[in-house]
C-alpha cells in the first residue's frame, strides 16, 4: 500500500506557501488541490486556493474558496480575504458585511 500517500496538512500548507513565495502559482494550486482532495473544508488550505485563485485572476473561483475558509474559520484573515474580493466582483453589499465582520474578528 505504498503508493497511498498521506497528506500532512501543515507540511501541504508549507509547501503551497512557499511555492507562492516564489511565484510559482501553478505548483501552489497543485498541491493545494492534492490538499483539498483529502480536506475538502480545510480552512487555512481554502483561504490559500484562493489566494492562489486571485493570484490567477480568477476572483470567481477565489470567492468559493474564501466563504469555505469563512466558514470553518471566522476570522479577521479570512473575512479580509472574502470581503476585498467581493468588493472586486462588483458585490458591494457582501464586500461591506464582511469588511465589517473582519473589524468585529480583529484582534486589535
């Protein structure tokens, strides 16, 4: 059974954070695919797809992934992420609510 690879989420989410790190967008959604295959609802890995997804320029792709990571995770980062890329998809109304949900989140 060799060839069943486990996924260490953190060694995936290093991976895919380096990866951006040095720009290579491409292998980053790879291995946050590979990530997302076996935790679909992975928090930290969706709000990495799609950071991924704008890095693309697919804001479409990259508002799934930021309500998923939303979601399992409400938190300043990720209603930050949600919200600036609602307001780019011309949806004003979503992009203040969660704007404001990210000021009510934050630590400071």
């Amino acid at each position: 059974m060799a060839f069943f690879k486990k996924v260490d989420p953190k060694k995936q989410i290093h991976l895919v954070i380096a990866q951006m790190n040095s720009g290579d967008y491409l292998d980053a959604m790879k291995s946050c695919e590979k990530l997302m295959q076996k935790f679909p609802r992975h928090a930290e890995g969706s709000r990495l797809m799609g950071q991924v997804c704008e890095k693309l320029g697919n804001d479409r792709k990259a508002s799934g992934f930021f309500r998923i990571a939303v979601e399992e995770k409400p938190i300043y980062a990720n209603y930050l992420a949600y919200g600036n890329v609602c307001r780019r998809l011309n949806e004003p109304g979503k992009a203040s609510e969660l704007l404001e949900k990210a000021l009510e989140a934050s630590p400071d």
